[in-house]
C-alpha cells in the first residue's frame, strides 16, 4: 500500500455552508475540467460532506477495478433509489452480484445478433416514415425509438404501449431532476419544491405501472427470450430461488433509464456533432456507401462500419455521465491520501476524457483518435464511459450495436443538417443531453 502523504487539496471555489454544489449545478463541466490542475486526488464539497474525487486513469482503475472491493455504490446512488431501487445500478455486494448474473445472459453476442433484427428494422420504419425538407425533433425521436426497441427486445411485448407510453412520459421527468439532487443538500429533497413535486409523482407512477405488467408477464407463463422472461425464470444457484416482483421492477426500471437513456443520447450527439464537421459527415456517408450501397444496416455490418464506429466512441467520450460516486467501506489509502470509512470517492468521466496527455486538443471532435493503434494505447482508465471491473455496464456492448445500426441505417438515406439560428448545447441531467435538437431532413 502506497504510504499516506496528508489531505487532498480543496478545490478552488467552495462556498461556506454549500461546498461545490454551486459550481456542480451551474457549470458542472468546467469545474470537472480543472480539477486535476490540483492534484492526483482532491477534495470536492457537497454542501459539508467532503468527496475525494480521482483524477488519472491509473487511480480511476484503483478504485473501479483492483480496490472495488473496498468500496460500495455512493451518496449519488443512494439519492437514486425513488428511480432505481435496489437495481444494478444502485445496489452493493452479494444483492448486486446475485442480479448480475441473471441479467447478463441476456446480452450474450447470440442475443444482441438477435436483438438487432429488432433495432434494423425499428430504424428502418422511423427513416420511412420522414419526408424531404422536414424538420424533426432528433433528440426526441431517437429517445422515442430506444424506447420502443427495449419494449420489443429487452421485454418483448410484455409492458404493451400503454406501460411504454407512460415511461417515455415519466423517466426523461426523473433524469432532469436526478443529478441535482446527486448534487445537493439531503434537505434539498424534502422542501415541496416543483422539480420534487414532479420526481415524486413520477416515481409513484411507474410504480404503479410497471408491476401490473410484471404480474400479467408471470401469469402468461411464456418464454420469450428476452430479459423479462429470464428474470421472470431465473433461480439462485446457491438457493434456488427467483426473483421477487419488487426486484425484477427494479431492473426493469434502471435498464430502461440508464440503458435507453444514454444510448438515445448518443444516437442525438451522433447527427448533431457529424453535421457540424463536412469532412467527417463525408467519410461517413462514404462508408456507408461502401458497405451499405442504400440497404438498412444490420449486426453482421458492424465489422465493416470503422468509421462509422470511430465517430460514436468520439461521441460517447465527449457526452459520458459526468461522475461515478462510491464509498469507501473501511479505510483506505488511494493516491497516497488517506480517506476514511464512510467517506464519498469519486471518480469523473469528464475529468478522464477531457485530459490532454490522453486526448490532445480535447475539445476537438475527432473520430481519429480511435483508430485500432491509437485507442490501444491508451492507458487503463484514461476512457471509461461504461464503468470498469465488476460493474461495467452490462448492456455496453447492445447499446454501441444500437447506436451503429440506427446512425447508419438512418445515415444510408438521409443527411440530418442543423436548424438555422437554434444553438445546441448540453443541459444538467443524468446525462449529457442536448437541450434541443431540431434538424432538417435531407435526401441523399
């Protein structure tokens, strides 16, 4: 163990009583940008409670991968649970690893291959159903067609449209208002404010919808394959027994939220960022020429889409969740600075993707960066959009499948051009989501 060598430094900008939580709320990206100006390891406030954020790609695997056992899901998670509950993304230790098991068969390659008929011919009804010279709603069609294709593939037909309906209404409501309630004061919870007002009855309602779907899904008894029917089916190795409803909800509930959420948030970023840039929009309708010659694109297609494939690992570094909170369960040394029990550590996928000995010029969109060679030399840690070690993201590879597949299914027939006078920039939720995205649909 490396010895101890005193406290993290502060970073610059706290304010008495509120810490960081000023900064985080109102520029959380320039704050995260600049904190490894200060240090290997530094100190954040949210409001009183100090949180040691990790700021190089070796520390960021120490935490994630070699010392993850020394650390349970954060304070962030913990506020996350009226969305999530006990979900993968918010549980700790045997319960997070006894899910995990179930889950992950479900996104096996076998499956994913079988998931994309879905995804190809989803993408392919939307770029149908568009017409010369229209204006769409880019952000929130994508987020719309993600949606619908984890009903048909995830949970085959099992939540029906009217469950779906009421979860593109209710989760993009809790998304908005989840990361400032990451960020702030417990307190800030309980005031009867309108953002808590509109969270709660949110979460009141998808608990009352997605159960009922749950209990109709294990009354009706069929194997689908798909997720639903497996959690529905699966056992304990150890005692054989399933899933309870409470439990199989909350995975249903924190795969469509953080699963649809950030892939339909790629897919946004994709046609805005390639419309910003001819030359790389050029070399992407050019592959797609090549491989495609004007035919919907399909999972066999991935391996022949480089490009293609470049430009969503580009997208995803400048648009991953900005912050991965844990705790730390006894006391540890990371970085050389000792951190306490109970103490919140962090580490930035912000922090990571933005360094410039790893990614020169960073604010430049360049897909580039991600041929074989260069993206091989990159440290561990330096680009971990998806988490690392035991909790990476079970569903990383279907939602980079599904960002291909569409982008160039949609990209084979039309070019997505920006809105004259509409700027576009990335707003505070639980993802980097565009604020606003209307584009004009161009024959090509």
């Amino acid at each position: 163990m490396t010895a101890a060598r005193g406290l993290a430094p502060i970073v610059p900008g706290r304010w008495p009583l509120l810490g960081h939580t000023v900064s985080l709320l109102r520029d959380p990206l320039r704050l995260l940008t600049s904190v490894r100006e200060h240090g290997e390891v530094v100190r954040l406030f949210l409001g009183p409670m100090p949180v040691y954020l990790a700021t190089t790609p070796e520390l960021a695997w120490q935490l994630l991968v070699t010392d993850a056992a020394k650390y349970d899901k954060g304070i962030a998670f913990d506020k996350m649970r009226p969305l999530f509950g006990d979900g993968l993304a918010t549980s700790n230790g045997e319960v997070n690893q006894r899910h995990r098991r179930m889950v992950m068969p479900a996104f096996h390659q076998d499956r994913i291959a079988r998931y994309a008929r879905t995804i190809t011919r989803l993408a392919t009804e939307l770029a149908d159903g568009w017409q010369p010279d229209e204006v769409v709603a880019v952000d929130e069609r994508m987020q719309d067609l993600v949606l619908s294709v984890a009903g048909q593939t995830l949970f085959a037909t099992a939540l029906g449209p009217d469950v779906l309906a009421e979860i593109q209404r209710s989760i993009p409501i809790m998304l908005d208002t989840v990361l400032v309630r990451a960020f702030s004061p417990r307190v800030v919870e309980r005031l009867p404010i309108p953002a808590n007002r509109r969270f709660d009855r949110a979460a009141a309602r998808l608990r009352q919808v997605i159960p009922a779907a749950i209990v109709a899904a294990r009354a009706d008894e069929q194997d689908r394959g798909d997720l639903l029917s497996m959690l529905l089916a699966a056992r304990d190795e150890d005692t054989g027994e399933g899933l309870t409803d409470t439990e199989i909800h909350d995975e249903v509930i924190t795969l469509l939220t953080t699963g649809a959420e950030t892939t339909a948030v790629a897919l946004a970023w994709f046609f805005h960022e390639i419309a910003q840039r001819r030359e790389i929009e050029r070399r992407f309708h050019a592959e797609l020429d090549r491989v495609l010659a004007g035919r919907p694109a399909g999972y066999d297609d991935l391996p022949r889409l480089v490009y293609t494939r470049q430009i969503l690992s580009e997208v995803v570094r400048r648009s991953s969740p900005l912050i991965l909170m844990r705790r730390a369960r006894t006391d540890v040394v990371l970085g050389g600075v000792p951190i306490p029990a109970g103490a919140e550590v962090a580490v930035s996928q912000h922090t990571l993707h933005q360094d410039p000995r790893w990614f020169p010029d960073p604010a430049r969109f360049d897909p580039d960066r991600w041929t074989a060679d260069r993206a091989a030399a990159l440290p561990r840690g330096a680009y971990i959009p998806f988490g690392a070690g035991a909790r990476y993201c079970p569903g990383a590879t279907l939602a980079q499948a599904e960002v291909a597949i569409v982008a160039a299914t949609i990209g084979a027939r039309w070019r997505l051009t920006p809105v004259p006078g509409i700027h576009v920039h990335a707003k505070l939720a639980a993802t980097m989501q565009p604020n606003q995205l209307p584009m004009i649909v161009t024959s090509r």
